[in-house]
C-alpha cells in the first residue's frame, strides 16, 4: 500500500503550536488540510557548531487523513513512498498501533 511522505518547511509564529505550523504548512506548501489526526513522531536537532546560526529544530509528523490532493507548489514537490521505505517506518509502526 502506498502512503504519502512529504517535507513542508515554514517558522512557527508567535503564539502558534508546532503543529498549528505544520498544518498551516501543509495546508500553503501542498494544497492538503489535515484532519484532526496529526501526530508528532519525533524531533531531530541539527548543531552547526561554526555557524550556530544555522542550528534548527525538526519536528516530524504523521498524518493519515488529509483532505484535497497533494500537488506541487514552488515550495515543494509530493511525492508517494511505500512505509517500506520510509526512512522512520519504526516510528511510523508505533504510531499506528
């Protein structure tokens, strides 16, 4: 079975959730609407010890429910990956237990 991976980036604004964020962008970057299903998998930190200014935060999602059609935008290009290889299928397998 086929399922979505997709990576929207944006900054979260000021009084907003991370997942209000991620919504948001999903919603500007893919042309999809999360229903109310979004779970956050995990975080990764990435350190950039010569420039901290480049340290950044990653928050990682599950969606499995999403109203509207992925479809590409200057931002980003959907595309669709078995769980196989989806590089946090571990992850993914948790999360729908």
């Amino acid at each position: 079975m086929a399922q979505a991976s997709t990576a929207a980036c944006g900054k979260v604004e000021a009084g907003k959730t991370v997942a209000g964020a991620a919504t948001r962008e999903l919603e500007d970057d893919a042309g999809v609407r999360v229903c109310k299903d979004l779970q956050q998998l995990n975080h990764l930190t990435f350190l950039f010890p010569a420039t901290l200014a480049w340290n950044q935060m990653v928050h990682v999602f599950l969606a499995t429910r999403w109203k509207g059609r992925p479809t590409e935008s200057a931002e980003m290009r959907p595309a669709w990956f078995p769980y196989s290889i989806f590089p946090l299928r571990l992850n993914l397998r948790q999360a729908r237990a």
